[in-house]
C-alpha cells in the first residue's frame, strides 16, 4: 500500500539530529520558552523575511491570537467582520468567531481554489475590519490584489499560511505578505512538529508585544499580569525539533515540487480536473488535490490499487453542525468543491516508483 502521507518515515530522515535535539532540552532543565524556543523564533522570523515570530501552541491559536491582539489594540471590536474563503478549513472560521467577529465567507477561484479577489469589494460593509486569506494547499493567495483592496478601504489582512511553509509570492514568502500571518505545525504539514505547534510572523512590533503577552497569561513579567491572557506557549521540545526539520524545508518542498510536476505530466485523464498553477506563484504542495465526478468510486478504485489517498475537506466550513446558523447561505462553488476534492500522496519521501504508478493508476481510472 502506498500510503497517503508516511510520517514515520518523514521523520526517519533526520532521527539523529532530532534525538541530540531532544537530549539538549531534556539536560538543559529548561522546557518552557527556553532557548530552544527563542532561537527558533529567530530562525523562522528569518526564513519568512519578518520581524518577529511568536511560537504558540497551534494554528488555530496563532490565528485566534492575532485577532486577539488587534482587539486589544483598540482596532477591532466585537461584531466586526472578517472575510475568509468559504473553501477552507474550519479552524480558519473558528479563530474569527471565537473573538466575537463576524466571518463573511467569499467563494474560491476554480482555479487555485483560494479566495475570489474579483467578489472581495462587493462584500465590504461598515462592519468590514479584516481580509483573512487562506494559502490553501501550500499556494499562495493573490496578495497583490488583496493588499490593494485592503489599502483602498483600509483593512487589516492576515494571513492563514497554514499549509504553506516556504511558499513564494513575488520574491516574498508566505507570512511576510501581510499585517501578520499564523503558520500550524501539525504534524503532516511542510514543516511539522512532533505534536502540536504554531507560529505568528508580523513586522508590527506594537502587535508582536501585545501577542507575547497574550500568549503567556497576558504577562510580559512573571506575576505581572496587564492584560487577560491565555496559555498558548510552543515548548521546547517542539521548537528543538522544529528547528532541525526548518534546515531541510526547502529540500523537502524541493521534492514535493518534483512530485507534483511529475503527476501534471504524466496524469492523462478527461475525468480528472488536475490543479492549474499560475506563474506568479510558488506552491509548496501541502497537499495535491485534483477534482473528479462519483468520489467515492475514485478513492475506492485506487484502494483496491494499493493507493491511499485524503479528502480536504469534505464538508465546508458553513454547512458544519457548529455553524448552524450559516447553514442557510448559499456558496454553490464551495459546495461542489468539497464534494469532488481528492488529495493524492505527495511528501518528501514518496518513491519516483510510487509516483509512477500513482500516475498510471489515476490515468486509467474510468467512470
């Protein structure tokens, strides 16, 4: 069985480096925000091109404590509204409700899948304070566009740069495009930790000191407590592993790009909707997700080929039982996106053998 996504063997890669990493934390007594995790900060701050980097405990956390932060700045208030891609992750949307603001979904690009920059104007209101763009899959959304609009109407944009560790837009990468940006490191994505963990990336230093705060009980002294904060700390341990994987992310993003341009070859299927790649962009392939009519035929089919495979995601966001009272908006591109959405293996280690035959399975597939 080709598996979808083999971690193990991901982490194999560089067992020595990160067992030596995880011996220095254990002898060096200190497991929360030591050094492991300062020199991380500064070493990921510097492979994005920003400022500052914040490590929390997640994703979700480093969006929720970016809004977090603004709210605190005085530049966002209960009831705002931020405009996310209706095609994304739920924890995109749970990050803007959980701070008490209003998310209003936009359709995608059918071609990359990302926020419609052509519907974001018509959507702005009063209440409008936030664009909150997903890099869905590891591409980058259009942010030119995007910091144009926010400019004109003077909006805040952040960045969900989640799936895109390493990406590139225009020289620049992924969470250095924005007012601020939140990076997850699950361990399945580009650059994945052990376990849970997050980052933020900002040049704002006024936002990166209220985000530190925040994220340590609202304390920027021990006992000091001048905000309400919350416990959402990356730990040691995490940062020392991350720090080892951080010096083979673009070796790693290397050979998934590698992946992906083989099945754009080689798949040959009219059934089959492959992803379209604007020239603009770098994408780092988080995930290889193509299109097909009767699903779960398709994933049924390549099974019973020894090929395993995801679906990200099958139920949008607005149509999920936490979201009852979005259940009644109509968004019918997101909808048969997430009714069609297969994602293929693609990692640092899939064989050229497995893609081979990953390739030649999915072109001979019939409906």
């Amino acid at each position: 069985m080709i598996p979808f996504l083999d971690l193990k063997n991901i982490n194999n890669q560089y067992t020595k480096e990160i067992k030596q990493a995880i011996n220095n934390v254990l002898n060096s007594g200190r497991y929360i925000l030591g050094e492991q995790t300062k020199k991380f900060e500064e070493e990921f701050a510097s492979y994005c091109g920003t400022n500052y980097c914040i490590g929390v405990s997640s994703g979700l956390d480093a969006l929720t404590l970016i809004l977090r932060a603004y709210k605190e700045l005085g530049l966002l208030n209960d009831g705002d509204e931020v405009l996310v891609p209706a095609n994304t992750f739920i924890a995109t949307v749970l990050a803007v409700t959980e701070n008490r603001l209003n998310p209003i979904f936009i359709e995608p690009d059918i071609e990359t899948y990302n926020i419609d920059v052509s519907l974001i104007e018509n959507k702005i209101t009063s209440k409008t304070k936030v664009i909150l763009p997903v890099h869905l899959y590891g591409q980058c959304a259009n942010m030119e566009k995007i910091n144009r609009v926010a400019k004109k109407h003077k909006l805040i944009v952040i960045e969900d740069a989640a799936q895109a560790h390493g990406a590139v837009y225009k020289q620049k990468k992924a969470g250095n495009l924005s007012d601020a940006a939140g990076f997850s490191f699950y361990p399945g994505k580009n650059l994945g930790a052990l376990g849970d963990g997050g980052a933020i990336t900002t040049n704002n230093k006024q936002l990166a000191d209220v985000i530190c705060q925040l994220q340590n009980y609202g304390s920027s002294k021990k006992y000091i407590h001048n905000i309400k904060g919350v416990n959402s700390r990356l730990d040691e341990l995490q940062a020392a592993v991350l720090r080892v994987k951080l010096k083979y992310l673009n070796k790693d993003n290397e050979h998934r790009q590698k992946v992906a341009n083989f099945y754009l070859q080689n798949i040959k299927n009219k059934h089959i909707i492959l992803p379209n790649i604007p020239e603009e962009n770098s994408h780092v392939w988080h995930l290889f997700v193509v299109r097909v009519k009767q699903r779960e035929n398709f994933k049924a089919y390549l099974e019973s080929n020894n090929i395993q495979t995801g679906i990200h995601y099958p139920i949008p966001p607005h149509k999920q039982n936490a979201f009852k009272e979005f259940s009644k908006i109509r968004l019918p591109l997101t909808e048969q996106i997430h009714e069609e959405v297969v994602s293929l293996p693609v990692s640092p280690v899939i064989s050229h053998k497995e893609c081979e035959k990953i390739a030649e399975t999915v072109s001979k597939y019939t409906i």
